[in-house]
C-alpha cells in the first residue's frame, strides 16, 4: 500500500496547508502573526500562557467567524465528495453524484416550503435545515418505493426513478420560488449553497454522520471494488449485493441529506471530486473512498474562500463558485487524459 | 399565501439584477429598451402642456435630454408653494417612463399595481374609486377589500376586466406590465422615485392626477415637516455606525431608500461603501463594529433575523449587540416608495438616536 501512503499523505499534506493558509485570508485583513497568535492563544489550557491575548476584534473575526466556516466548509466538502464516490460505486455510473437520487432536490423542497410558510417563526432557526434533512431523507424513501421492492432493484429503475422524482421536487421548488415575494429571493440562494454565517453548531451536527459514513464506506469498500465487475459477478464473488446497496446507497444518502441541509445544494463536488481522485490515484475504493474526503475537504474549503474574498466585502455563492472553478478543471482533465490515451 | 412584500424600486431593481445572473438578463433588458424606444416616438407628436398648476415635468420639452426617470418626480417638489386647485382635464403628465400620459377626466376607475402606490392613492383620498390593487398590497385595511390584480406579475385580463381608466404602476418594479398594457390602449402612469423628496413629489403628483390635490398637499406637507423634524433633531448628535440587515443575510447600500434614511436620521450605514443590496460578509461587518443594528419585520419573518444575528458567530462581539441597540423596523415602511416612508424615517430615527427623537 505504498500508493495509499502516497496519495493519503499528499492530499491530507494539501489540505493542511488549504486550512493554514485560509485561516490566514480574509476580507478584514488581519495580520498574519495576529491570525496565529489568536489560535494558538485558543489553545486549552497552554494557549494562554503561550500567548498573551491578542486583539478582541480579531479575535472575534479569526476564531468566531472564520474557524468554525473553514471547519464546516472542510465538512461539507468531504461528505459531498464521499457521498459521491459511494453512489460512483454502486451505481456504476460516471454520472452518478450524491444528487442523483433526488436527494438534493427534496432536501430544496423542504427548506424552500419552510422559508416560504414562514415556519421558522415558529420554530427556530433550525427549521430550514430540520425540512430539508427530512423531505431529503423521504425523497429517498420514495425514489426506493418507485424503484420496486427492495431487493430487486435494478440500477437503471433506480437512477430513473431519482431522475422523475427530481423533476418533480424541481418543479415544487420553482413553485415556491415564483410564490415568494422578497427584496432578495431567499430560496434561490439557499440553493446556491453557503456556509457562511454558521456556528459550530452546524459542524457538531455534520462530523459525526460523516465519521459515521466514512467508516461505513471504508468497510464495503472491497465489496465495492467487486461491483465494479457487474452486480452478477460481484455475487458470484460472495457479495451480498443487495445488502450492500442498501447500505451504501442509503449511508450516502443521509450524508448527503445532512451536508445539504446546512449548507444548501452545493454542485459539482460529489461528482467531480471522486473523479478527480479516481484519475490520480485508481479506482481502487479502499484508497478512493477516504483520498476523496481530503480532496473534498480541500476543494469546498478553497471554494469557500475565494467566495468570500473576490468580492469584498461581499460574498459569492459558494456554489456556484465550485461549479465555475471546478467545471474547466474537470474539462482540462478529461482533455489530457484522452490526449494521454491517444498519444 | 406569504403576506408581505418588501417592495421598492432600488430593491427590486437588485432582485432583478440576482435573476438576470440566473439568465433573465437579456429579457429585461429587451423589455426595458423597448419602452424607451416607445416612449421617445410617442412624445414628439404631442406637446405635453397642462392646462392648469404649471408642471415642471410635463412642460418639459419632449426629447428633453434628462433622464426621463428622474423628471417627473423630482419637479413636482418645486410646486409645493404654489396653492393646490382643482385639476383641469385634460391633463398631460410626462411619466417615469418618458411617456406622455394624458387623462381626458377625472379618473373614476384606478387600479394600483403595487403597494406604494395603492398607499399613495388610499392617503390623497382617492380608496373609493381604487377598483382593484395588488396582492401585496396590505394598508390601509381598506385596500385588502379590493379585487386583487395578481402580485408584482401582474394578472394583465385581471386588470382589463376591471376596466381601469388609470392605472398606477411603479417603474422600477414592473416595466415589461406597463408595457404590455399601454399595448392594450390602458392608461398607465408609472412612478419610479429614487429619493425621499421624489417620493413627496410623487404624492403631489397622484393628487394631481386624482383630482386630490388639497389633499395630497397636506400629505406631502406632514412628509415634510417630519423629515425636517428628524434632520433638525439629529443635527447635532454624533453620527452613530448603523448595520442594517432587512433580509436575512443581506445588507444594503448606497442607492437604496434605507440607506437614505438612515443618513437622514444620524446614522452611518456601516455598508456604505456598497451599492444596492448585497450578501453580507460577516468578517467586514464586525470588523467595522456597528454600535447600532437595525433589522426588518413584517408579517412573514418576524424576528427571524434577530434570532439570527444573535446566534450568529462573532457577532456577539458587536458593540450594537453588547449594548442590546438592536431594533426592529416595520420593512413595509422604509421599502415602499409611498406616504409612509416617512413613518419609517422616524422609526429608524428613534432607534438610532433615541434620546434626540421621541
């Protein structure tokens, strides 16, 4: 497994040197040995002695606002980009991402309902996310439901039946959105995806069901290098092909349930990500699966932090900052490898 | 459905501007040259004279070079020393649009398009003969009786079927209905203010056109005299930092009635160096340390955004939040582009500076 170390250190070497550096980028500008001196002062226990404190403002700004957004971005990343490696697997289908199954469009149904009834009057703060993470989860329900009984799913009536039920949601979701009166049409933004403006409340909700699903992955994941044959072979191989589907499909599907509902519907990630990583380092899953949470966790916190500082004191949608950065990047890719093919 | 709608020209103008990077852009655009195209042709053939009170705006030579929007509301502040009459029809008017408009009488049969301009016409005193108004259009009580005519996409065969005499339109909101119902040989006058002293002067105008001018006058006489009460009291406070946030997530700037009025009442918008409305970056907000917060309510978010800036992460470092200077603001007062904006200039005055303004 020298590949593993190689491709595991390289993007876990990335990613640390993505969170350093978009610690230390902001739209207020804070000095460098300020952005260091807050989190080392932050540190339990020897962090003061270590530091005296440094400037309330900044702290404010590095530990409060930037830290727990570069946290959460990393999340989300990561669990898009394993979501979409886990349905890559199992679908068999370069196309597949974790929005495949019409999970991202009920997820945009519910918060689109919940913004528009005014329900967080009532309800809190966490009623947008609390829809969408429930009419994500149901959607899924209904997708299995009109793909026939369990266990006899074929992979085509699956993808279509996410395919039907997404047009369906994405219809409710232009209703709404036609519905809404505002200066700013808050449900169009929702879709675009953020992480901005969260606590770390957000990120306590979306790190365990991410460990959750990683090690679930990383479990089936010699099962799913044996997909990769054909569902036939894989069970004339010993595997339980319509356990493991069951498993995969739905532990990446609640993770994906859970990542948009926090962060809204953020593109390209789950299906570019694997891919990316897939080109690299091979489709061995076992390497493939945990590469793609790093590389996620990279590209999200990378996408997030050019949102928030081309335009000031403005912000970008995140993500639509990930499809523009991340489509050319994918189209370049898939350029050199056909050249590499044919040359 | 929802019940309220934040509406006004600067801000729907900036939702439209949101829409048009999803792709719209080219439609709107289309739309909007065509009435300008429109609009120049129809003025050459009609010398627009009015035949009673001199209007500034409607004696203005047509192919005149000012920008047409910018015309009509704005001249009218000029007339307000001249004593009100009654209105002689016919009567021209040269619009925001640089059209023409010409009332042949008194108009019995009005329609509004949107809620400025139903509160507009309700307080010159002209609610009986409003026939049909927008959805949205929620004050005064009154208004919510009205046959409704759609939302801001206005139900074109709703209006016909109410056969208006006049319609009243905002520009900024709806130029693509205005011109889709001059097609259909309506009358519509379209309003587009883009400051305070224009929307005095477009309450002065729509009691022209109503025949409300006794009225009207009085109306824009009580705008004034609050706005020079609230600029006389803040004159000498120290101008305070002010963060306003009238949808969630989302400040605004420069070009925007908000922004307006809260320089009016002594406050310093902390977004001031932005235009129009815009997603907030939280970083640049605490960095720039408001000492007051001003946030929006109304039927549909309740206190929605305080709840959220109050959760929301650093912000509780902000000198507004620590000092518990954080207020509401009836959004429907300081959005629309009618009678009562100067209601909202005083309730935003009050916030900021409390202890000027009772």
């Amino acid at each position: 497994m020298r590949k593993a170390w190689i491709y595991g250190g390289g993007f876990g070497l990335l990613l640390l040197v993505s969170i350093l550096i978009c610690l230390s980028l902001g739209s207020a500008r804070v000095p460098l040995a300020d952005v260091w001196g807050v989190l080392l002062h932050r540190i339990p226990g020897i962090g003061p002695r270590l530091i005296p404190a440094p400037d309330a403002a900044y702290e404010t700004i590095v530990a409060d606002v930037r830290l727990p957004r570069v946290v959460l971005a990393m999340l989300v990343g990561a669990s898009l980009a394993v979501a979409g490696a886990g349905f890559q697997a199992v679908l068999r289908n370069p196309l597949a991402d974790p929005y495949t199954l019409g999970v991202a469009s009920g997820a945009s149904a519910g918060a689109a309902f919940a913004i528009l009834s005014g329900m967080r009057i009532a309800l809190g703060l966490w009623s947008v996310p609390g829809a969408a993470f429930i009419t994500g989860l149901l959607t899924l329900l209904l997708v299995y439901t009109l793909a026939g009984r369990s266990g006899r799913k074929k992979v085509e009536t699956l993808i279509l039946a996410g395919v039907i039920v997404q047009a369906f949601f994405g219809a409710f979701v232009s209703l709404m959105i036609s519905l809404s009166q505002g200066v700013v049409n808050e449900i169009v933004f929702w879709l675009m995806g953020s992480v901005a403006l969260r606590g770390w409340e957000y990120s306590r909700v979306l790190l365990p069901l991410l460990a959750i699903v990683l090690i679930i992955l990383i479990a089936y994941s010699r099962q799913l290098n044996l997909f990769a044959l054909g569902e036939r072979q894989a069970m004339h191989m010993g595997v339980n092909v319509n356990r493991t589907k069951l498993v995969v499909l739905g532990a990446s599907t609640l993770l994906t349930a859970g990542a948009v509902s926090v962060a809204g519907t953020i593109g390209f990630v789950g299906l570019v990500v694997p891919h990316l990583v897939r080109l690299l380092a091979g489709p061995d899953n076992r390497l493939l699966v945990p590469v793609s949470a790093l590389a996620g966790a990279s590209y999200v916190l990378w996408a997030d932090t050019l949102a928030r500082l081309v335009l000031g004191a403005q912000e970008i949608p995140l993500g639509v900052v990930t499809a523009l950065i991340g489509t050319p990047f994918f189209a370049y890719l898939l350029l050199k490898r056909r050249q590499s093919a044919e040359g | 459905m929802e019940k309220s709608v934040r509406e006004e020209a600067g801000k729907n103008g900036s939702w439209k501007r949101r829409l048009g990077a999803l792709g719209l852009a080219l439609t709107l655009a289309l739309s909007l040259a065509g009435c300008g195209g429109k609009s120049g042709a129809g003025t050459a053939d009609e010398p627009s004279v009015s035949p009673a009170a001199s209007n500034a705006a409607s004696a203005a030579p047509a192919g005149s070079a000012a920008p047409a929007s910018t015309a009509p509301s704005a001249a009218p502040a000029a007339t307000d020393t001249a004593a009100p009459a009654a209105t002689v029809y016919p009567l021209t008017v040269k619009d925001a649009t640089g059209t023409d408009v010409v009332l042949n009488a008194e108009p019995k049969r009005i329609v509004t398009l949107a809620p400025s301009e139903t509160e507009t016409a309700f307080a010159v005193g002209a609610g009986e003969r409003v026939m049909g108004v927008d959805q949205f259009s929620d004050y005064p009580k009154e208004a919510a009786q009205k046959a409704k005519i759609g939302d801001i996409n206005t139900n074109v065969e709703a209006v016909l079927a109410l056969k208006p005499d006049l319609v009243l339109a905002h520009n900024g909101l709806q130029p693509d209905v205005i011109k889709k119902l001059r097609e259909l040989k309506v009358t519509v006058y379209a309003g587009d203010p883009k400051t305070l002293d224009q929307v005095i002067g477009h309450v002065e105008i729509i009691g022209k056109l109503l025949n409300e001018q006794v009225k009207a006058a009085q109306v824009a006489d009580k705008m004034k005299a609050d706005r020079d009460r609230i600029v006389a009291a803040v004159k000498d406070a120290p101008k305070k930092k002010v963060y306003l946030e009238f949808s969630p997530g989302w400040s605004v700037g420069k070009g925007e009635f908000l922004d307006e009025l809260l320089t009016l009442a002594g406050g310093t918008n902390v977004a001031g160096d932005q235009k129009g409305w815009f997603e907030i970056n939280a970083e640049s907000i605490i960095k720039s340390n408001p000492q007051v917060i001003l946030y929006g309510t109304d039927a549909m978010t309740g206190n929605t955004i305080y709840d959220a800036i109050m959760k929301r992460p650093g912000f509780s470092a902000l000198a507004a939040v620590k000092s518990k200077d954080i207020h509401p603001v009836d959004s429907s007062l300081v959005t629309r582009t009618g009678p009562r904006l100067t209601d909202g200039l005083v309730e935003i005055a009050k916030a900021v500076h409390p202890d000027k303004v009772n």
